[in-house]
C-alpha cells in the first residue's frame, strides 16, 4: 500500500541555522522558507535526489511542535512521510486493521498542498507516519 517515501520530517530550533547547516557543511539544495500559519510551523525542504527532508521551525505561541521541542530541546526527527494512491482507502484499510488516525480522521492539505493524514507513533513503532496522497 505504501510508496515511495516521501520525505523526513526534522524539528529544528532555529531554521536558519538549520537552512545554513544542510545548504553549507552538507551541500545540499534547500527551498526558501515559508510559513504554514494554518499548522502553526515554518517549512524549508531540503531537496536531495531520492527524497525531501523537511525542516520544520514552530511558528507562533501555540505551534504543534513547540511540545516536541520542549521534550527534545536540539530538535530532532518528528516524522516520516509516505506517499500511498488513494489516502482514503489507505486510511480506512488502516482503521480496519486497528491503527489510530491522529485528529480528526478527515486528510487535510498538508505542506504540499496535497491530502495527508498521520498515523498515532504507538501504532506504528513509536513512528509518527504521515501519508500524503502522490
Ligand atoms: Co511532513
């Protein structure tokens, strides 16, 4: 059911340094950044020739990350993303089999501007999964 992977997600305290980080000591290729105000972050992906990774600075007071970031104070690895076909018949494939979809259940536009739902970490290997429609 799954695809490709479409990308790791790491929190970063500072995006600037992080942008700085990937473009200079690792020489890779990264997007400008942009702000998700909608998913409290701020987004650069860093693009490498068979994946993305995304760098996901909070953004504003009550950002969904700013608890991740409290937990782990360096940032760190926060999620990994799937592409699958058909995310609802993913998603109902999952439920059926007992996995819990995080919020409400309904994929929402994601930083792609394409459907994605997330997975609960305790279903999935203490994982936080995204799957984005491709
Ligand atoms: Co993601």
């Amino acid at each position: 059911m799954i695809g490709r992977l479409n990308h790791v997600a790491i929190v970063v305290r500072d995006l600037e340094a992080a942008t700085a980080l990937y473009r200079g000591t690792l020489g890779a290729r990264v997007s400008a950044a942009v702000d998700q105000p909608e998913h409290g972050v701020t987004t650069a992906f860093v693009e490498l020739p068979n994946t993305k990774i995304e760098l996901l600075a909070a953004l504003g007071a009550d950002s969904p990350i700013a608890k991740f970031l409290e937990r782990n104070p360096d940032g760190g690895v926060h999620h990994i993303c799937y592409e699958v076909d058909d995310i609802v018949a993913a998603r109902d494939r999952l439920l059926a089999a007992g996995a819990r979809v995080l919020g409400s259940g309904e994929p929402r536009i994601g930083a792609h501007g394409k459907p994605v739902l997330f997975l609960h970490p305790k279903d999935f290997l203490g994982t936080l999964v995204e799957l984005e429609q491709a």
